[in-house]
C-alpha cells in the first residue's frame, strides 16, 4: 500500500510499478479540507458577487416600473390640464385645479404632494404649501433613468418625484400667437419612497434566498466531488481541482442567472399588467360616466380619437379597444405599424390582453368590455435587456471565479517559505500567481471609472489655459498616462534598490489616495489632478508586480508568468470597467470612485496575507535597467527601430487610448447610450485580445517574416477608425474597437517578435531596449486624448477618429517601405528572447 503524497510535492519514482501503473496521487485528510474550504469560500464569495450584481442591474427596472405604475394617474391629470389649456385659457388661470388635484391625491395613499408650475418653475396649483418656491427639477435629487421619455424622475432623501411636461396650444386665449404644442409649465407628483423602498427590500430578499439556495446545494455537490480527490499525477489533480470547482460554481451561476430572470420577468408582467389595469380603471370610469346619462354605447363620440390619446402616453400597449355586448368593435385604437387585434382567446390565453366590463349602477349585465393589448415587443426588448445583464453579470462573475481558482490551485500547494534556490518550475510558477491574482485585484480596483472620466471631466469642465475645451477634456487621461510613464520608471529604479515591496505598497497608497480626490474634486483642475495621482499610483504598482515577476522567475517559467501577468491585468481591467460602469449607472460616478478606493487599499490585505512572507530578490535580466539618453539616440537612430516605434507603436497608443478611453465614452453619451452599455462596449476591446491574441501569435511565431503582420495589424486598426467614415453610431463604435483589438492581437507579438530580433536591440540590450518600447507605447497614450481632443475642436468626434485611422494606416504604409528585415541579428540568446 502506497502512502499518499501532498498535493505540492512532485511525484518521483525511479523504477516502474510491480502493478504496472502508477499509483494515484491523493490529498491527505488535512489537504483535503483545506482544498474544501478554499473551494467553498470561492464559491460562496462568487454566489454573493453574482446575486448583488445580477439583483443590483434588475433592481433598477423594478423601480422604473414601479415609478411608471404610479404614474398612471398622472398621466390621466396631464391629459385633462391639457385639454382645459386647448380652449386657450392661460395655465395660471384654470377653474376647479384645487378639486382636480385632491381627486387624484385620493388615488394615491403614499402621495405627498401634486404641484403645477410654468416654465419659469413659478408654481400656480398645489396640494400642500411650497417653501420657497419651486427649484429646478434637477436639483430637487438624483436623478432616475426610466424608460419612458414622458417622464423625468429625480430621487431625493424621503420621496420619489415624477415631472411630467404640459404643452399648450398654438394661440393663446387673448388671440396672440404662440408655437404649436408649446411647453407652458410641468405638473409634479411627490411619493414617499417607503413603499417602493419597502418592495426593494423584498426583491432584495428573494434574490439573496435564491442565491443561498443554491449555493447550499452547489456546496453539497462540490464537497462530494473534491472529498478525497485523487490523480495519477500533481499536474493532473490540480486540473481535476480546477475542473471541478470551475464547472460547479459556474453551474451555480447559471442557475441562478436563468432562474432570476425567469422569475423578474414574471414579476415585469404582473407589474405591467397591473399598471395597464389601472389605465383602463381610470378609462372606465370616463366611460361609465357617460353611459350612466343614459347615452349608448355606439353612440360615445370622439372615442377612437381618447383611445389614440391614451395609446401614445402609454408605450407598454398596443392596442385599445371597446367592444359591446356582443363583441362588437365599437372604437380602436392601433400603435403604428400593428394590423388587427388576434382573437380574443389566444390574447387570455398570452397573458398579453388586460379586460375590463363596462357597466352601469341600474343594470347587472354590463353593456361592453374595454380591453388593452400589451405590446409584445416591448416586453421582448424588456427581455434581452435582462438576457443582456445576466450575460454581462456571468461573464464578470466568470473571469473573477477563473482567477480565484487559479490561486486556488496555485496556494494550496505552495510551501510556506518557498527555498532560495532548487525550486521546482511549479513551485516557482505557484510564486509567480501571486503576481497574476495581484495584478488582477488591483486593476479591477483601478479600471472601475475608466469608462466615465471624460464624462467626469465634462461635468466640472472650467477654462484652462485658453486651450481648446475637447483638449482639456482628455486632459485627466493623457496626465494620467503621463504620470505612469514617470513612476514606472522611478519605480524600477527603486525596486532595484529596496527590492519590489515598497513600490507595491507606495502605488496602492497614491493610487487610493488619487481615488479619493477624483470623488471629492469640484472643479476640472482638481481633477485632471486627481487622475494624475492615480497613474502616479499606478505606474508604482505595475512595474513593481513587474520586478516581482522577473525577481522570481527563471529562464523555463518567465514566458508562462509573464502571460499569466498579462491575463490577470486583462481580466482586472474587463471586470472592473465593466462593473464600474453598470455602479455608476446606479449609484453616479463619485461613489464608485469611493469603491475603486476601497478595493485598492484591500490589495494591502492581499499583499499582508501573501505576499509579504516571499522574499525580495534581485530581479534577473529585469527591463528596469536605467537608458542613459545617447543610448536611446543611438537605438532610435536605427532605421528599423525609428520605423517600429513612430509608425507602429506610438500611433497604436494613440488610436487604442484615444478611442477606448476618450472617444467612446463622449460619443456613446451623446448617442444616449446608458453608462452600463458604454462599459459593456469597452470589455469587447479585452474580450477580443484575451481570445484572439493567443491563437493569432501561434500564427506569428511559425512565420520568419514578422514584417508583413505588423503592417497588417496597423492596417486593420486603422480600417476599423476609418468605417466611421461611411457609418456611425453605436454599432459603428463597436466595429471600431473590434478591429482594434484585432490589430493589437495580430501586431504586437510581431512588434515584439520583430524588435528582439534586431541588431540594435542585441547591441543595446533587450531589457533596455524593451524598457525603451514600453515608454513610447505609454507617451503614444498619453498623446491619444491630446491628439482627438484637438482634432476634435474642427471637427466631430467620428470625423476625428477617422482622422486617426487613415493617419495610422499612412504610417503602417510607411513603415512597409521603411523597414528592413535584413537587419536582423539571428545570434539571439535564449534569455533575451524570454525577456
């Protein structure tokens, strides 16, 4: 009987097994609980991770539709004022507001207030005193998105506030003209919030319940399936571990996504239903009213003309109808585009059709029915917006589970105090996870307001210098790229002196610390500050987990560290862009600033409970090396290395920051796309580099030639700018960034490929030369806002990106002639090709 190893320690045999086969590597007791518990924890940690973001983006339609149920009333109070004002009496001078106010306050039992002003916010009609005046809409709280147009909704400390505009007709009753369907003044209902918060509450509950449940039964089948696991080898067990708690909690994530979807929409539709319910009340209510002098039926006039009034305030339905006794369609009204009503039977049966009698108080049959039909396509588009935030929640959910896993794997076998020397590649390769998982958590922290900065920015714009407005505009990034160019040279030297820690721990201190002032600045200047701080904090960081990657990697490990590295920046940087975005969304931008604070200063705790006990070594062949400036003039002097650099790099830098960071969110704004839909849009940059790059460099490595992909590249980025050209909007943009990150995926191994190969790199040194490179790609992105931002100042934000594509494309060109492959160096050391 064979003793069990420990799942860290190699397995070593020097003669072939009496059995012939080797024995299985299994966990001891003690390993195996550990395993467990780190498997539960990450599960757990993601189950909440996905029930807070999956019920935050749900929470934001239950509110809007609750908001619209609530303004049903109003809209039918909007109608009437509308009417009165038609017969050319002036908004301040109307008979019988003060009853028509208390009726409709009746309807309501959580109504605090109904107030009618002009344009001017001079208030003419309310339900309770106003002090002071009306303010400016805007001012009274945070505003609400809802999806409909009619509606603005500000949230302040105890109620929710819904505007809605009133429009007066083209002459006024004195006979003076005024503009058609001109805006005279708006009417306000305030609700206390404690119902709507109250129904939140609930929500909240039942999501967090679902959540629990199925992380109970996800926890049950990962604890059978990792209790005593085994494999005929380490490398194999750890691929069995990560299977398995991959594909469980996953599944947990599944479920949950598609049983909360499942069940919101049932909640949408009853929600709708009841909102379309209390339209026809208020309908039949009208009608019966007539019907009870003693009018028929068939002889309501006017009646398809209230049923169109009423189909264009409410979007949900589409149609209107009122039949008779016998059926009979008596008036109708159809939203553009829809033929005829389906038969009666197969509207019960869909649930899409809401029925109400019509009847009067002297008779017990009733003379008719009203009946609505709710638009199917409005619930379908309510439906792929869920689909669509479930998809964006699993996906984030996704990428942090993989990196937790993989420190998982990575921790759970790792020693304690890892040996100076004579350490097995995995031993070294678990060391160099921290890095990864490092990278990740605080990029995720970082990334979390890229995707509203210039927004940010455009909200406390002030003069700066005479200069051009769209260049102050990019001014927070390109300080930012700046800032990170300077600290990550200062802190390569520092890591060379201090070792990579105090670095580390300086850039998570300014880093949070540039958070914090991005929340509180007032104004553009401190601002654009602000942003500065944060690259100084940045740039600190990112090359110190840089010195930790080449301090302990060797010659065998450091290609797989390094992609590991990258991977855990990409993954940070996907999942926090877009989260931040959909946070932002709902909460506004200086809070999630807040939050990217916070989580930065938790990588402190990352470092204190991992990182801390490994050593600082001297960094082998680390890029950090300082260039003395007639060293970088004799590299640049080369003609291939001149080309590579201001015809490729630079220009790469400054469409990939200019477009992603700068352009993208400013123009999506101005298309009116939601703040979370801007985030999601960013991912796709990440996505596509993370999956296409991989297998696009396999293709690079095959061929010598490494020249015509680069050009390639350069070609297809720019092309992707310059479709905005011939169309644009949103999925103009997202064309755009596509091909970006293809060109990326397909040019920069080759950039790479093609600068270590050079006789001016071997002369110079490839750590120099490297560290040279990745200063021309930070001053390109530093220059990408500058660059549009002035463009932008004669033209518009796609003419600019245009601009940009063919000016890349030109130099792509350029470089093809310019170049030189011949002037390779082949005598390439193993080494320098791993740096």
């Amino acid at each position: 009987m064979h003793r069990p190893r420990h799942l860290g320690t190699a397995p070593a045999f020097t003669e072939k097994c009496p059995w012939g086969v080797l024995p299985e590597v299994t966990t001891s007791m003690r390993q195996t609980w550990k395993i467990i518990l780190i498997s539960l924890l990450i599960l757990l940690v993601s189950q909440v991770f996905m029930a807070v973001l999956a019920s935050n983006a749900f929470e934001k339609i239950h509110v809007a539709s609750e908001l619209s149920r609530y303004a049903v009333a109003q809209k039918d109070f909007k109608r009437k004022v509308e009417a009165a004002l038609r017969f050319g009496k002036p908004l301040d001078n109307l008979l019988g507001m003060d009853m028509l106010i208390a009726e409709y306050a009746r309807k309501y039992d959580d109504i605090q207030n109904i107030t009618v002003h002009s344009a001017d916010l001079e208030v003419f009609y309310s339900l309770h005193p106003v002090e002071g005046g009306g303010a400016p809409f805007e001012e009274r709280g945070k505003r609400v998105e809802v999806p409909d147009l009619l509606m603005e909704v500000v949230e302040s400390d105890e109620a929710y506030l819904i505007s809605m505009p009133l429009f007066g007709p083209g002459e006024t009753w004195m006979g003076t003209t005024a503009p058609a369907s001109a805006w005279v003044g708006s009417v306000v209902f305030s609700f206390d919030k404690q119902h709507i918060r109250t129904g939140v509450r609930v929500f909240w509950e039942k999501r967090l319940a679902l959540g629990a449940v199925i992380a109970g039964f996800a926890s049950l089948l990962l604890f059978v399936l990792l209790f005593r696991i085994s494999g005929p080898e380490v490398a194999l067990l750890r691929k069995r571990i990560f299977v398995r708690v991959l594909g469980v909690t996953i599944l947990a994530q599944i479920v949950f996504a598609g049983t909360n979807a499942f069940l919101f929409h049932q909640d949408h539709v009853l929600v709708l239903r009841d909102r379309v319910h209390a339209q026809l009340d208020l309908l039949r209510s009208e009608v019966e009213r007539v019907l009870a002098r003693g009018v028929d039926l068939e002889r309501v006039s006017r009646m398809d003309e209230f049923l169109a009034e009423l189909l264009d305030v409410n979007p949900e339905i589409v149609s209107l109808s009122m039949h008779d006794e016998i059926g009979e369609v008596r008036a109708q009204a159809l939203k553009h585009g829809t033929d005829m009503i389906p038969n009666d039977r197969q509207l019960l049966d869909s649930g899409f059709a809401v029925t109400l009698p019509l009847r009067v108080p002297d008779q017990s049959a009733p003379l008719g029915v009203l009946r609505a039909e709710l638009d199917g396509k409005v619930l379908g588009a309510m439906i792929r917006k869920l689909l669509l935030d479930a998809l964006t929640v699993a996906l984030i959910a996704s990428l942090f589970i993989v990196e937790q896993i993989y420190f998982l794997v990575s921790f759970i076998g790792r020693r304690r105090s890892p040996p100076l020397s004579g350490a097995s590649d995995q031993e070294t390769l678990d060391i160099l996870m921290l890095a990864r998982f490092g990278a990740f958590a605080f990029l995720f922290a970082f990334a979390l307001p890229v995707s509203f900065v210039p927004l940010q920015m455009r909200e406390l714009y002030t003069p700066l210098l005479d200069l051009p407005r769209n260049v102050v505009l990019g001014l927070p990034v390109s300080l930012e790229m700046l800032c990170a160019l300077l600290s990550s040279l200062a802190a390569g030297t520092l890591a060379d002196r201090r070792g990579w820690r105090t670095p580390f721990l300086a850039g998570i201190m300014v880093t949070a610390g540039g958070l914090f002032f991005c929340a509180q600045a007032t104004t553009g200047g401190q601002f654009i500050l602000a942003r500065g701080v944060c690259g100084l904090g940045y740039g600190l960081s990112w090359m110190a987990l840089q010195t930790f990657l080449f301090a302990h990697s060797t010659a065998t490990t450091r290609a797989r560290g390094s992609s590991h590295f990258v991977a855990g920046i990409f993954s940070g940087h996907i999942c926090g862009t877009a989260l931040g975005a959909m946070l932002a969304e709902r909460m506004g931008y200086a809070p999630v600033f807040l939050l990217g604070m916070v989580l930065a200063l938790g990588s402190l705790l990352f470092f204190f409970l991992f990182m801390r006990s490994t050593m600082d070594r001297p960094a082998r062949d680390t890029p950090t090396t300082i260039v003395r400036p007639r060293a970088v003039a004799s590299y640049l002097a080369d003609r291939n290395t001149f080309a590579l650099i201001f015809c490729c790099v630079i220009p790469f830098s400054i469409c990939q920051v200019g477009l992603l960071f700068f352009a993208t969110p400013l123009y999506l704004d101005q298309l009116g796309v939601g703040q979370a839909d801007i985030g999601r849009v960013l991912m796709i940059y990440g996505l596509s580099v993370v999956y296409l790059a991989p297998q696009l460099s396999k293709i690079v490595d095959r061929q010598e030639r490494k020249k015509p992909f680069i050009v390639a590249g350069g070609l297809v980025g720019g092309l992707g700018l310059s479709l905005l050209f011939v169309y644009q909007g949103f999925w103009a943009v997202i064309g755009a960034i596509f091909l970006l990150g293809v060109a990326s995926s397909i040019g920069s191994s080759a950039q790479t490929a093609f600068a270590l190969k050079l006789r001016a790199t071997q002369e110079l040194g490839t750590g120099k030369a490297m560290a040279i490179q990745r200063a021309a790609d930070k001053l390109g992105q530093m220059l990408g806002p500058l660059a549009l931002g002035a463009l932008m100042s004669g033209v518009s934000i796609s003419q600019g990106l245009v601009y940009l594509g063919l000016g890349y494309m030109a130099l792509s060109l350029l470089f093809l002639v310019a170049a030189r492959e011949s002037g390779y160096s082949h005598g390439m050391s193993a080494a320098g090709s791993a740096s």
